[in-house]
C-alpha cells in the first residue's frame, strides 16, 4: 500500500489558450512537496494532471496504487495556479469526491483552496493547508499515520462536528536550502519535451530561486508565500542546474519566481558561480523594471546567460501605476527595456487594461508606449479580482455573478469597470494588432538599411503587414462602438 498519491488540479488541455502553446511545465510545488515527504520516509507516487484529459482517470491509478493519503498539491509558481481558474476548481472537486470512494484521506494544498477553504470542505476535502505546505504537510501526515491528534498543527482548516476549525497560519520557511530537489523523477520528462518539441520550441524546465514577493501591488494576491521573501542560495540553485543538466539534458530554463533575483548581489554571485562551475544555460526570468536599472544587474543577468526577461509593466499611464500601488514609473519602463534591448535581451511586458478609474487617455498611453518601446513579447490581460488584496476589497460587491476566470482566455470584465467585457475582448485582439503592425514597420526600415541580415519572424512580420493594417482598422471601428456602451 502506498503512504501518499499526490496530484494537483492544473489540467493543461482544460486551458485551450495554455495548451495551444504546446510549452506545458512540471508541477514543480508537487514535486518538491513529495521529495520533502519522500526524505521523511514516505512512500510517494504522483498523478501528474497537466497532460491528463480526465480527472476520472485516477481511478485506477487509485485502484493499483490503493494510497492511505491522496493530495492536491497545486504548483503555486506557476502563476496560473493563483488565478482560481474554474474549470480547475471542478476538476479538484471531482478527483476528491473519486479519492473518498476509495477510502483516502484527502488533502488539499492550493491557492483556492486557501481563499476557498469551506467550498474544498463541502466537496468532501478532509483537510485544507493554508499557506506554505511542505512542513504542515508532513505533521498531518505523521498524525494521521499515527492516528493522533491534528488539532495543533498550524496552517489547516478542517471540520469537526460539523463545524469548520481554521487553526493559524503557519510562518513562511526561511532556510529554503533545507528542502531537497525536487522529486523530479516522478515526471513522465519525455512526454513533456514531445510536446515541446511538436511545437518547434527548445525543451525548457521550470525552476526556482526564491519564495515570496515583498512588493505591494494592491491587486496581486499572496496567499501561500505572501509578503515574505526567501531565496535559495547560489549553490543550491547550481546544483539544481547541475542535475538537470546531467540528467535530463536540459539548458534552458524559465525562473519562475515572482521576483528574480531581489537579494542584493545574488545575480552577481549566481553569474560567478555558473562561470566557475562551466555551466551554460539559457534562461528567462520575471523582474521589475526598478530592480533592473540597480547597479550592474542587467550586465551580470546578460552574462549568466538570461535570454528573455518579462517585466510586469501593467500600464503606460502613471496614474494607473500609482493607483495599482506598483512603485514603479513609466520613465524606469522606458530606461530598463532600453538597456535590456542594448544587450540583447528579449523584453517581454505583461499588460494590464480594466483597472478601477482607467480612462480612454491612460488607455492610449499604453498602446503609445507599446508601439514605442515594442516589447519582444506581450502579455494583456484585464484585471483580475482574488481574494486578499486591497483591490478585491474594492470591486468584491460586483463579484455576485462572477468570481473568477473559466481558463485563461476568458478576460471578463467581474467588476463595473470603465468598459465591458466586449470592449476590453476587443481591445487585447487590437491592441495586438497594432503592436504587430509597428514590428512590421520596424522590420521594414532595417531591411532596407540590411538587406541582408533579415530573419525569418522578421520577414513573416512584413509579410503579414497589411493584415495587421486591415484587422487593427476593423477592430479600432468596433472599440469605439463598444465603447458607447458601459458596464
């Protein structure tokens, strides 16, 4: 019999727009969570949902396996995870109510499910971890092997007699370094990389450096790290490196930390460190546009062999900036993609139209500033109310219909808004456009100085100029039809 089958409640086909992008990664969250169990002499197995197509095919998993534990440990690096998607929340909901007919005990470790404690208990969940799981993970589980109390155990939610028991949280780990490596050998490795390569990408893996983000953002919810941040050390992360080079051949990796590399002189001593260890990688990364203009960073990040970094730039108007408590300026966006740019590092921005008191104007700086700096990438969402954050607190008597996302693509407007849900739809097809259309125009002048030094996406981006002229004029005339019309 095996002590714990764990699983988590991302399923990629579930999220068209995800798995068109044929760049699925590892439930990270999950496996260190089981290497940390399986060091403390837990038998462990893992359900890995992300390219599963049903949640009912753990029945026979649970039929061979017969685990005395079943948990739902969701991959809280991958920011997808904290959005709460629905149609995940369901599929969650099933695999519990599947694991009870087979007499588990089931536990659940998420970031809905730390919002959402009592839906997760009415769906027949036996216990909630709030907050970081590892450590309160492993004291359930010597008290439920041993049949002994739970009652002191910090960071779960439960019932008892009918009523729901929420003990306090348990603080954030500091010493992250105690955690073993992931248990990256319970990940089906080749099926991923086929996927990878069906989609004509390099096979990248997902890593972290740290825990935790200690910026204010008023919309960004921290249900599981929170305002607390903790790094790993240079040489934990190398050995991480190290391993999976050796063993899985991989070179590329996405840091999927909130914030990389925040402590002072960390990318600096993570660039030595790689140097002196003859370890080449490729790697992309999330930062802030502040912490990137300090000192020496982008030098050190270019050397260390970062390829892409994306920057949460969220609006070109200062106004929205302040308002979103973000702490940075359009100036610094301006002065870090330069920079970036300089040394040939790919800048990537994450957008983000709908937020409270936006007007037409800030919109339109925005699109100004994209079409200006053209970002290598782009990212546009709409905002997104989650429980825990100032601005939840706001918009949370507008979210009676309507709390959160089916799948990433859904971009509802859940709050009354300057615009509805149509006009902000449009407004991501348009805005694309227009960034598209001025890559082109961009392309087309460097061509004509060199000729010769044209590459392939630079050429499909002339080629498809005049269908990014006509759809951007199509989707400009209806965005002003929307808009007309209010929330």
């Amino acid at each position: 019999m095996l002590d714990i089958l764990f699983s988590h409640s991302y399923f990629y086909k579930f999220d068209a727009k995800q798995w068109k992008n044929k760049t699925p990664y590892p439930p990270l969250g999950t496996i260190y969570a089981a290497s940390y169990l399986r060091q403390h002499d837990y038998s462990v197995s893992l359900f890995d949902t992300c390219l599963i197509d049903n949640p009912q095919d753990i029945q026979p998993v649970l039929e061979n396996q017969t685990p005395k534990l079943f948990v739902i440990y969701d991959d809280c690096f991958n920011y997808l995870t904290k959005m709460c998607l629905t149609k995940m929340r369901e599929a969650a909901f099933e695999m519990i109510q599947i694991a009870k007919t087979h007499d588990c005990k089931v536990i659940v470790s998420s970031s809905d499910a730390t919002d959402h404690y009592k839906d997760y208990l009415e769906a027949g969940a036996d216990f909630i971890i709030q907050g970081e799981g590892e450590i309160t993970l492993k004291e359930l589980s010597d008290s439920l092997m041993k049949n002994e109390s739970y009652s002191n155990i910090l960071g779960i939610a439960y019932k008892e007699n009918n009523n729901i028991v929420v003990n306090p949280k348990r603080p954030v780990l500091n010493e992250l370094d105690t955690l073993p490596l992931p248990a990256w050998d319970l990940i089906d490795i080749d099926a991923y990389k086929s996927i990878w390569n069906s989609g004509g990408k390099e096979f990248t893996l997902n890593m972290v450096t740290t825990r935790g983000c200690p910026f204010k953002c008023n919309w960004c919810a921290k249900p599981i790290y929170g305002n607390r941040y903790n790094s790993h050390s240079v040489q934990y992360i190398t050995n991480h490196i190290s391993y999976l080079k050796e063993n899985y051949g991989v070179n590329k990796f996405w840091m999927c930390d909130d914030i990389f590399g925040l402590k002072p002189n960390w990318v600096q001593e993570f660039n030595q460190e790689l140097k002196k260890r003859s370890l080449k990688i490729k790697y992309y990364i999330q930062s802030r546009v502040d912490l990137l203009l300090k000192e020496d960073t982008i030098d050190a990040l270019a050397e260390s062999g970062l390829e892409e970094v994306w920057v949460g730039a969220e609006s070109g108007s200062q106004t929205i900036l302040d308002a979103m408590d973000k702490g940075t300026t359009v100036k610094q966006i301006y002065e870090a993609t330069s920079l970036l740019k300089q040394k040939n590092i790919r800048v990537a921005f994450f957008i983000q139209f709908g937020y409270l008191g936006e007007t037409k104007e800030d919109i339109d700086k925005t699109i100004h500033m994209i079409k200006e700096l053209q970002p290598d990438n782009l990212g546009i969402s709409v905002s997104y109310p989650l429980p825990g954050t100032k601005f939840y607190e706001k918009v949370k008597d507008d979210l009676k219909l309507k709390a959160n996302w089916t799948d990433s693509d859904d971009l509802a407007m859940m709050f009354k808004g300057t615009y509805h849900s149509k006009y902000y739809k449009k407004l991501h097809r348009y805005v694309h456009k227009e960034y598209r259309k001025s890559q082109a125009i961009t392309n087309f002048k460097k061509v004509l100085q060199m000729p010769f030094k044209t590459t392939k996406p630079e050429l499909r981006s002339m080629l498809l100029f005049l269908y990014y002229v006509l759809f951007a004029f199509i989707n400009k005339v209806q965005l002003k039809k929307f808009q007309h019309s209010h929330a």
